[in-house]
C-alpha cells in the first residue's frame, strides 16, 4: 500500500467523530485550566514546588498531607492529559494544511503567545511576587546571562508542545505507515505494557534529573508521560480511539485509578516525599514512578470515556470556558498572584486560604481571559 493509499485510509476519522468530538475534549480542556490554577494555588500556600509568588509556612501533619495529595496527583496526569488533546488535533492540522502551513500556524498559535508570556507577563508577576526588583536591572541582567530562556512560567507547556509539533512533522508519514500496522485497542495488555513504558523512562531520566530538578524552566522528571501521552493522541486519532472507547471499560479504569491511585500513595508517603523525589536506585523512585504512570494512565481513559459519555454537550457556561481555557492558561499567573499579594497579610488557616483563593482565582481569570479576548489583535492569538 502507498503512503497516499494509507494517508486516505487514516486521515479522516468518523462522521460521528467529527460532529462531536469537540465538545467533550473542549469541556476536559476547560476542567484541565482550572485544576492548573488549583495546582498554583496550592503551591502558593503549601510551599511546594516553584511560582511567582509563595507565602512561608510550616504546615503541620494534615495540611502537609492535603497539599501533597493534591498538587502529587494532578501533577500525574494534567499535563499528560493536555499533552495528548493537543497532540490529536495535529494530524489532521498537518494533513489539511501542509508542513510549510503547519509550521508556520503552530509558530504563531504557540510561538509568539510565549514570548510575549516570556518578556511581559512573566517580568510583571515577578515584580508583583518580589516588589523589591529593580525591572531594569532585571531585564539586564536576564538578557546579558539568558536567564530570559527560563521565563517562561507555566507557558513551559506551549513551548514544549512547540517542540514536539516540530519534530514530528518530518515523521508524520512514517507514523501513518506505523498507525496502519498496528491494532492498538484499550485492553489490559495494551494499558499496563504502556504504564510500564512511561513508569522505566520516567526511573531513568530521573536518574539524571530527579524531581525538582530545572533545565532552562523545564522538568525533564516529567516529560517520559508527556511524550508518550503526545504520541497516544495522534495514534489515538488516526486510529478512531477515543471514539471506540468504552464507556463501561473507562469507567472501571476510573474506579481503579481512585481506589488503587489512593491506596498506594498512602503507602508510598510513609517513606516521605523527599525520598519519593530524590530518584536514584531505590525502591522509593520506582515506586513513585510506577504509582505516577499508573494513575496518570488509568484517570486519562476514565475522564476521557466519562466525559465522552456524559459531557458531549456544551450549554453557554461550558463554551465560554472552553473559548478562554487557553488565555486562562496565558494570563491565570496574573490573577492568582495578584489575589495572594492582596490577601498576603490575612493569617488564616493555610488550607482554608487555598480555598478562599481558589474560588475567587477561578472565575476572575477566565473574566480576564475573556477580556483580553475582547482586543480584535489579541482574540485569535488567545483562543
């Protein structure tokens, strides 16, 4: 068979896929933004992890163990979950326009949204997160040392994406020929041998860069679930998986993704995070990395057949997340660091600050989302 021959054959999924495909990824999307601002919140308050803005505080047994759950369980599957929504739409992007347009569509779509997140957003939230900076001798000093390579915040994702977009366009025919060979069904089999894939990549490049662990703003840690979740999308639409999918099948990976995801993270946090997160060849970086692939995997199959089976509808709310997820995605450092800043000197209990955060960070990024999507230059750029 040619490559045009299978090109044919896998290029266009289903009527049925094509008519309501976007509703229910549109609408996990808009869940996926929101649980990246609950992740900064958390952060913000628990101490954890990297941001613009964090308040010192010693958390006692609860709130340590409530910030760990939530900002260790959706650091497993969030961004692998975007990384595979993204990922589907780009063979048919590709097919339909063409490497040179591609290109240049995913240059402007994600390029310029990051350096403009890269020398005026990220700047302004690191002046409101550290007033005390002199702007100037900041922007002289990160251009001078090309400490600039590393502002790009959560834009970290757009950047990466960019990058895996473009390597893989040169190799988009032979993964034609590859995806008309294969029969990737979501059996046992299939699922476990990729949670082991994911589970000995993530052990072996933490090896080399354990978690917690910055290459120019990037946490290499992570990226053995992003990159094999990237390549799951595109198999996944020149295959029709997502639309074969299971609703009885996804909803028992979800239950086990709950019960047995729970279940082993008590375990794994008595040998304490630091180990969990030191890597090197130990039990406890195993452990974690294998926990970690499995719910990452488990939880994708289950939100995607359940959001597919009863959240294939959008009504006024839900398309008007959708519309913004992305800006959100842009400008939320904005919102979130700002509201912390202004509350900063409220001392309250630091779980009941998070919540308080949360629910007012949420809808006042995507107002501003919505915003700065009112400017007619601006609209597609954030959309």
């Amino acid at each position: 068979m040619t490559i045009n021959k299978q090109q044919q054959n896998l290029k266009q999924p289903t009527g049925a896929l094509q008519k309501n495909r976007l509703a229910y990824i549109d609408n996990i999307k808009a869940l996926v933004i929101i649980l990246v601002i609950v992740v900064h919140v958390a952060v913000t308050y628990s101490g954890m992890g990297f941001w613009f803005y964090m308040e010192p505080k010693t958390l006692n047994s609860a709130s340590h163990y409530f910030f760990s759950f939530i900002l260790m369980f959706n650091q497993a599957y969030i961004l692998s979950l975007f990384f595979l929504i993204a990922a589907y739409f780009i063979p048919r992007s590709l097919d339909k326009k063409g490497a040179k347009k591609f290109i240049q569509d995913r240059l402007f779509r994600l390029g310029i949204p990051t350096i403009i997140f890269m020398f005026i957003v990220f700047p302004g939230v690191f002046k409101m997160g550290n007033p005390d900076i002199n702007l100037f001798e900041f922007y002289k000093s990160g251009i001078t040392s090309f400490g600039f390579l590393s502002w790009q915040g959560p834009m970290w994702f757009a950047l990466t994406l960019l990058m895996f977009s473009l390597i893989y366009v040169p190799f988009n025919n032979l993964f034609i020929k590859l995806a008309n060979k294969c029969s990737f069904t979501i059996n046992i089999k299939n699922v476990f041998g990729l949670i082991a894939i994911i589970t000995i990549s993530a052990f072996t490049i933490r090896l080399f860069y354990p978690i917690g662990t910055l290459v120019v703003g990037l946490q290499f840690c992570f990226f053995a679930a992003y990159i094999f979740m990237f390549l799951i999308g595109i198999l996944a639409y020149r295959k029709n998986i997502l639309e074969k999918m299971s609703y009885t099948i996804a909803k028992k990976w979800f239950i086990t993704a709950v019960v047995f995801g729970i279940s082993f993270w008590m375990i794994l946090m008595s040998f304490g995070t630091r180990r969990l997160f030191a890597g090197g060849w130990n039990f406890s970086a195993l452990g974690y990395a294998l926990w970690e692939s499995f719910f990452c995997v488990a939880i994708i199959i289950g939100l995607i057949g359940i959001f597919k089976k009863w959240f294939n509808t959008q009504n006024s709310l839900q398309k008007f997340l959708s519309d913004n997820a992305f800006g959100v995605y842009v400008f939320h450092p904005v919102v979130v660091v700002a509201t912390s800043v202004l509350l900063k000197n409220i001392n309250i209990y630091p779980i009941l600050k998070f919540i308080v955060v949360v629910l007012i960070t949420v809808p006042l990024s995507f107002i501003f989302a919505a915003m700065i999507r009112k400017v007619r230059i601006l609209q597609k750029l954030f959309s």
